[in-house]
C-alpha cells in the first residue's frame, strides 16, 4: 500500500508527528548553536497541548523520565489533532466526489 492510496486520517496524523518532530530538532539544534532562550518559548508553544492535557488529567508524576513522557505524549496529541484534521479532510472531499458525480 503506497502513501497515496492511504486513508486521509492516517496521513494526516502522521504529517503532524513529522511536523512536529522536525519542529523539535531543528529549536534544539538552534538552541545548542546560538544558546538562543527564543528557541525555548518556541518550544514551549509547540508543547502547548501536552501541557493541557497534563494540566487537565494530571499525567505526570514525579520527574522520573518526565521529558520522555513529554515527548511522546506530544506525538500521541499531534497525531490526534492531525488524525482529526485527516478525518474532516476525508469527509470533505468524499461529499465533494459524491456533489460532482451528480
């Protein structure tokens, strides 16, 4: 199965974890180069949902691994919200197929 023929939610949620994973690397490669903080608030923006849904549910506890949990939480949220961009984009245009078809 090619990329093309994948279902739009699939393709979404996994644009969104590639956005956000090649987000990551580059502030942290910006950050380590030019010892920049701007790079930090940057970072801090793109974990905005991680840091709701930790506010919200309380997943964290302790600081045992708590960047790995960050980190990985942040790809399951991101893969949600593209996932759910995919899904409204698939709908979108299988009603648009079907308007044309008409």
């Amino acid at each position: 199965m090619s990329w093309k023929n994948w279902p739009y939610w699939l393709k979404g949620g996994l644009i969104t974890i590639l956005i956000y994973l090649l987000l990551t690397i580059f502030l942290i490669i910006i950050f380590f180069i030019f010892k920049s903080q701007i790079s930090l608030i940057f970072f801090q923006i793109i974990s905005l949902p991680t840091t709701l849904v930790n506010n919200l549910f309380g997943i964290y506890s302790g600081h045992n691994g708590i960047i790995n949990k960050i980190f990985f939480t942040s790809i399951i949220i991101y893969f949600i919200i593209g996932f759910i961009i995919g899904l409204i984009y698939g709908k979108i245009k299988k009603k648009r197929e079907v308007n044309l078809k008409k």
